[in-house]
C-alpha cells in the first residue's frame, strides 16, 4: 500500500510516518510511504535507533497545481492528510493565510485524489485530521462524531470545518477524525510548554473550566494505520482514554510524573499550581471551547481499538523526553 502523508514535519505526521515505516520492517504491513511539507529536505523517519529515508516531496498544498502534479505522480493508495495552520491565536489576525492552508489546501488534495480516482482500478483513501473546534464547545454532553451542530467559535475552527466539507462533500471513501490537545515528540505542546515555564516560575496558574481529554500522537498514528487497512468510512473522534479533565487536571499530573521520573524542581514543594477561570486568566485573541468532550464509541462499534489512558500516555511521553 502507498501512502501519502502531508505535514510530516508536524507532530502526527511524523508519528505517522514513524508507524507505517516500523510495521514495513517488523513485517506487519507492507508500506511503501511518501512524506512532504514545506521544507527542502525531512531528516526521516524514525524506527528504534536506526533512521530510514522515507521518499519526500517538498509541497505547498497551496499550490494547486503543485498538489495536483505531485499526487498524480507518486499515485497513492492513501492520503493522510496532516498539515494545517495550527496556532490558534495567530489565526485571528491571519485568517487569508490560514484559510489558505486549512481551507484551500486541503480543498487541493481533494481535486487531486478525485482525479487519482478517475485514473486507478481502485479509488484513494483520504484521512483528514479534524478538531472539536468545529464545535461551539458549550454544554456538558460529549460531542458525538456523527453531530452535525456545527458553530466554530475561532478561524482556526471555521478553517477547519470548511476543510472536513471540502472532504465530506466531494469524496466517498474518507476517514474524517477529529482529535483534541494533542501532544507529541516532534514539535510544540501544551506539555513542553508547562515544563519549560515550571523551571523558571515556582507558581502557575492554569484554567479548570475548559474539559477534555489529552491524545498523543504516537498513539493516534497507530489507530490511523489501521483504519486505512479498512473500508469503515466516516466521522471518528479519537483522543487516548481515561474520562475527561481540565488543563488545570493536566497539568499537575505532567508535575507529578515529571517529579517522580527525577525532576524534583516539578514537585509541589517547589512549584504551585493553582486553579482560574478562563475568565480570571485572561481573555484570548482566540476564544477557546469550554466543552471539548469528544465521544469516541464509535471506534469501539466499528472494531477499532480505544487509544491508551492519557495517564499512561504521559509517562511514556515524559520518559521519552528529554528535558
């Protein structure tokens, strides 16, 4: 199987491209994967200790007829389709440059995959990352994958929502998974962030009224490779397991791994951490979800495997990092 995989320089994609790679060489799935993002060169996926040189394209998937070309060239089987304008608060004063990416971008992929279509005995597969911000993030009740109440509060959001249309509307054989507070090894997260601070404040405050569940991406890169083995299409919200919390919830729990794996300058004699509002921290230039509970049972109906407890998540992460 040949997979196309966007945003590899980002945190899922690379995981991505980590996990389809380490299946070839363990000889549980035959992968033949192609990589692009914007830079000249990608260092590689990772597998053990050893690096492979997975194939890569530098790709502006603003560029229509770049996207068209290089899809059509390369031919894949499947298009998992990481990259976007991620940062949420920049969105707000550059929403024709995140539309551009979010919106337009992966518009361009789709046009691409339907001539992919027209042009192979078997139709492309394409899984687009989506996010509970297409939501209003209101209310208490779970966000279930098949609701369609949609009311983004942000462009970051909006962006998005009109990239999972562009999908839903035109293709047949997708994947559409929304996924929330993601962390991984490659690149900028909430958890890298609260590190960082905690070693230079001996107090924090962080918000207990926004809830939700924490998905890592490593795991995430494991139930992606076994979808697309699949022909069970459609919307899917998949974070890791062990119910919902608060970043407030979160972030003593980052504190208190970190400070058991040998960092005491995390434990709470050293460093506080106190509960605010969303509106005792301080407002945003980007308005944040107060309810970002995603309702994963779908996957469980479907025959797919619930991603790990966060808590087990975390210490896999944090054992992995170095900091």
């Amino acid at each position: 199987m040949k997979v196309f995989v966007t945003g590899v320089a980002g945190q899922l994609g690379h995981d991505v491209i980590n996990e389809l790679t380490e299946r070839t060489n363990n000889h549980a799935g035959t992968y033949t994967c192609i990589g692009s993002d914007l830079a000249p060169e990608y260092n590689g996926a990772q597998d053990g200790t050893a690096v492979t040189k997975a194939p890569y394209v530098s790709l502006d998937i603003t560029d229509e007829e770049a996207v068209e070309r290089v899809l059509l060239e390369n031919a894949p089987d499947v298009v998992v389709h990481c990259a976007a304008w991620t940062a949420v608060d920049l969105a707000e004063d550059m929403e024709d440059k995140v539309r551009q990416v979010n919106t337009i971008g992966t518009e361009n992929i789709v046009k691409a995959v339907k001539k992919l279509d027209a042009s192979k005995p078997e139709d492309c597969k394409m899984v687009y990352l989506s996010t509970d911000y297409v939501f209003d993030g209101q209310g208490t009740k779970p966000w279930e994958a098949d609701c369609k109440d949609y009311a983004p509060l942000n462009i970051y959001g909006q962006t998005k929502l009109e990239g999972e249309l562009a999908v839903s509307g035109q293709l047949e054989k997708y994947f559409i998974v929304r996924i929330a507070w993601v962390f991984g090894q490659n690149g900028k997260n909430f958890i890298k962030t609260m590190l960082n601070v905690g070693k230079t404040h001996d107090k924090l405050t962080v918000v207990n009224d926004q809830i939700g569940t924490p998905t890592y991406t490593y795991d995430l890169a494991k139930l992606l490779a076994d979808m697309i083995e699949t022909n069970k299409y459609g919307y899917y919200h998949a974070t890791n397991e062990g119910g919902y919390i608060s970043w407030y919830d979160f972030a003593v729990e980052i504190f208190r791994q970190a400070a058991e794996l040998g960092h005491p300058e995390y434990d709470a004699e050293h460093l506080t951490v106190l509960p605010v509002t969303t509106e005792e921290y301080g407002i945003s230039k980007a308005s944040r979800p107060f309810n970002s509970r995603l309702d994963k049972s779908k996957l469980v109906q479907n025959g797919f495997m619930p991603l790990p407890d966060w808590k087990d998540a975390l210490h896999r992460y944090l054992t992995e990092l170095d900091f």
